[in-house]
C-alpha cells in the first residue's frame, strides 16, 4: 500500500516549484491537501529545517536545506521517520543532479520536470521497499527528530501564506491623504491683482497698437507682439496665487 503519494521540489526564498510528481490522485481532498501545500511552499523560509502537518487522511511533510526544500504529501499511516528519509534522500538526488547556479538562475515553474524520473524511483522505493532494508537509514533519522524535533504546524498555517487565505488575496484599504493648499496671504492677494490689472492694461494698449499698426504698415507687427507678449507673462507669472484663490472662493 502507497504511503507517499505527492513529492515535490521547491526553492525556499520564493516558493518556486521546481520539480514534481506527475502521478497524483485527483479525489477532491486529495487536490484540496496540494492546495495547502503550495500555500505553505511560499513561506518555507519561515519554517528553516524539517514540519510536519497532518490531517485526517493525509500530512504533509517538507525539509529544507540551504535554498532547495523537499515536500510530501503523505498518508497518515506514513510514518514521520520514513517521511523524512525520503526527502532527505530526494534532497540529496536534486543537489547532486543540479548546481546551485542553475537552481538560482530557474525562473519559470519546474524547471527541472525531467527529475520527475528519480522522484518516482525514489517514491516507489519508499513505497514498496520493506522497511527491514532501510533500518540503518530509519534509525538515524528517528534520532535526529529526537534531538530535534520538526516543526509542527496547524492546518491553518497550511491554509495562509504570504497574505493568502483560501486563494482569495485581503484587500487593505487606506483613506488617500486629503492635500489641500495654503490659503492665499493679504500679500499674495495684492500681487494677483496686480497681475490681472498689468495684463488688461497691456491687454488694451496691444489692441490699440494692432488698429495703429495694421493702418500703417505690415512692419510693426513686432510692436504688437511687444505688448502681448507681457500680457500673457501677466497671465502666468503667478499661477500658485491664482489657484489658490480660486480654491479659497470655491
């Protein structure tokens, strides 16, 4: 009888994939536990070293090393020890199988499918294989977990990771900060007035310029331009004054 029926290889810092079974159960609890194992893949950083989280039918098992992890979905019956000499002997099979430069360097989701083939060895091993014939290897693992026990996490912390919660993202909604101007001093007030008279007195003299000039000759255009041209300096010279009165009125 299978006890292992889902492995998986991730990188640690971000969670990314980078290889997997491809021979997996698709009843609805057991596709509801990979959900929860890919939450928790995306903070492993949190959990440095061996945990476990188990449920009714199924646990879910993961160790890490520098920045590759190996996870497990796992029945119940499957014993912790077992658990995790097959994912410290998948851990060993991927290191030696790619550098961690090329781990590094991944930037798409399993990256490394091909290492499909050794999970599935190393699975069917572990499945199949009578436990007389890996003894030595269990023992040394049950004294670790001894010495130091793996993390143990609830099916809550299964369900959020990295601010996600049953697939659905939490909006926070923050009020957007009011900005409102200064209002307009007494001196700010003069100078806009100011302004507006300096512009319609040059506004006059250039119109009266243009019917001179235009009875006149084509020549002294650049007379009329000498007048608009401080008419819409007038204009423009102080803008911040202009808003912010109108602010202030509205």
């Amino acid at each position: 009888m299978s006890m292992i029926f889902f492995a998986c290889v991730v990188r640690v810092r971000d969670g990314l994939p980078l290889s997997a079974s491809t021979d997996f159960y698709h009843t609805q609890d057991f596709l509801e536990w990979r959900r929860r194992l890919k939450s928790l893949a995306l903070r492993l950083a949190q959990y440095p070293g061996r945990g476990s989280a188990e449920g009714c039918d199924f646990s879910i098992h993961f160790s890490s090393f520098g920045d590759v992890a190996c996870m497990a979905i796992c029945s119940c019956q499957c014993p912790a020890a077992m658990a995790f000499c097959f994912l410290e002997t998948l851990w060993w099979e991927f290191t030696a199988s790619y550098d961690t430069t090329c781990i590094g360097l991944a930037s798409r989701p399993y990256a490394f499918l091909e290492f499909d083939s050794i999970i599935q060895k190393v699975k069917w091993h572990f499945n199949y294989v009578s436990s007389s014939q890996m003894e030595c290897s269990l023992e040394k693992i049950q004294e670790e977990l001894k010495l130091q026990p793996p993390a143990v996490l609830t099916l809550e912390d299964t369900d959020v990771a990295n601010g996600v919660m049953n697939g659905h993202t939490p909006m926070h909604l923050e009020p957007a900060p009011n900005f409102r101007m200064e209002p307009v001093t007494a001196l700010g007030i003069l100078s806009l007035i100011l302004n507006i008279m300096c512009a319609a007195l040059n506004l006059i003299r250039g119109v009266h310029l243009a019917e001179h000039s235009l009875q006149v000759a084509h020549e002294e255009i650049g007379n009329i331009l000498a007048f608009l041209v401080p008419f819409v300096a007038c204009i423009f010279q102080d803008p911040r004054s202009w808003f912010c009165w109108l602010d202030q009125t509205s």
